[in-house]
C-alpha cells in the first residue's frame, strides 16, 4: 500500500507525523499537496492491483481494460472526492454474466444475456481473441463448443467464433470480483491515512503562515 513516506518524498520530504483533521476543515486544492499525492499513489495502487488481479483470473488479453482506468478529484468541505473511470464492461468481468441456457455456470450476477445467438460484433471480439490465442478452428475444438454436422466437418474461424461466443452465451460469464477485491485490498486504510497526509498538510500551511507573518513585522 501507498505510504506518507512515499508520498513526502515525491514532494522533497515532509518530515511531520500526521495530526489527523477534522471532516469540517477545507482547503484550496494548492494548499493539499501531500494528500493530492497520496491520492495518486493510491489510485497508481490500484491500477497495478487490478492489472494483477486480470491476470490471476485469466481476464487479460489486450490489456484495455486494466489500461482504461483514470481519476478525476474534486475538493468539498467535507474532503476530498475521487472519482475512478473506467470501461463500462468492467462490471461484467467483476460479476459475470448469467447465461441463458443449460449448464449455467452464474446464478449470482445482476447481468444476465437476453438471446442465444451472438451478436456480429460479440462473434468478431472473439475471433480477434482465438487469433491473438492462436486457437485454430480444427474438428475437435468446434466440436466441444456444440458443433454439429457440416460444422464439425468444415470447421472454419468464423465457426469456431460464432460457437465460442454462443457458448459463453449459453452458459454466462464467470464471477471474478476482482475490481471488488482489488478496492478491499488497497482502499482499505485510505481513511486513515489521507487523515494524516491532510493533517500533515495543514500543519505545514499554518507554519508557513507564521513564517510569513513573523517576516512582515
């Protein structure tokens, strides 16, 4: 996890121990700069955990998704907001997909597919996949997709794709939680420890206003 060590000497070093703050205090987005930089090793965390977790659940393959991921912060009275986007279809890899026929492997997930035929674009996903795998379209690998007949016998990419994505169709995505987990595993002192990067913040503005007021008596 992100440390205030980490953070201060990104900013030349800070040596205060944090004092915690209270949630009524706000400043000017200038005057917050170990807690902004804290901010960025936090989400800089988070981006490297969700990339680990992709891999660790076999979800990595162009890289698109862990690399999609961007924050925005906004400052309130009440502290500092973080806003992390990312692409949408994330959720369907943090909670699957319930499929529409037999052999359902989610019965969890709040998404669910609504026909069984795949869509033009859903098939030309994963023919760039079973390229990029180098899956090729012989007999034996249509037919453990549900090929029957003329399908087995003059199996082609374009029917390995079609039948790969009316499978998983078929029997839905998998849940991976591995944006929830990822959240758990690196937001999970954040609390505690932008307290003490603000309180740090503070306490080096208020010196710097006595300094400021001592040169000008």
């Amino acid at each position: 996890m992100p440390t205030i060590a980490q953070a201060q000497a990104k900013l030349g070093g800070r040596a205060f121990t944090g004092t915690g703050i209270s949630k009524g205090v706000f400043m000017p987005k200038e005057d917050m700069a170990l807690a902004s930089q804290m901010v960025a090793e936090y989400v800089k965390e988070f981006e490297s955990r969700v990339a680990t977790e992709l891999d660790r659940v076999g979800r990595v393959d162009t890289g698109n998704l862990a690399s999609s991921i961007s924050y925005e912060t906004t400052e309130t009275r009440n502290g500092i907001i973080i806003e992390v986007f990312v692409n949408d279809y994330y959720k369907f890899v943090d909670k699957g997909v319930r499929g529409v026929g037999r052999g359902n492997i989610n019965t969890t997930s709040p998404y669910k597919f609504r026909t069984l035929n795949p869509s033009k674009s859903h098939q030309n996903a994963i023919r760039k996949w079973l390229k990029n795998n180098d899956v090729k379209s012989r007999a034996t690998d249509v037919k453990k997709y549900g090929a029957v007949g003329r399908e087995q016998r003059q199996p082609t990419d374009t029917t390995l794709a079609f039948l790969v994505a009316r499978k998983i169709k078929r029997v839905g995505l998998p849940y991976t939680g591995f944006w929830e987990k990822s959240i758990d595993a690196v937001f999970k002192d954040f609390d505690v420890k932008m307290s003490q990067a603000l309180g740090i913040d503070i306490r080096v503005n208020l010196e710097n206003m006595v300094k400021e007021i001592k040169k000008k008596k």
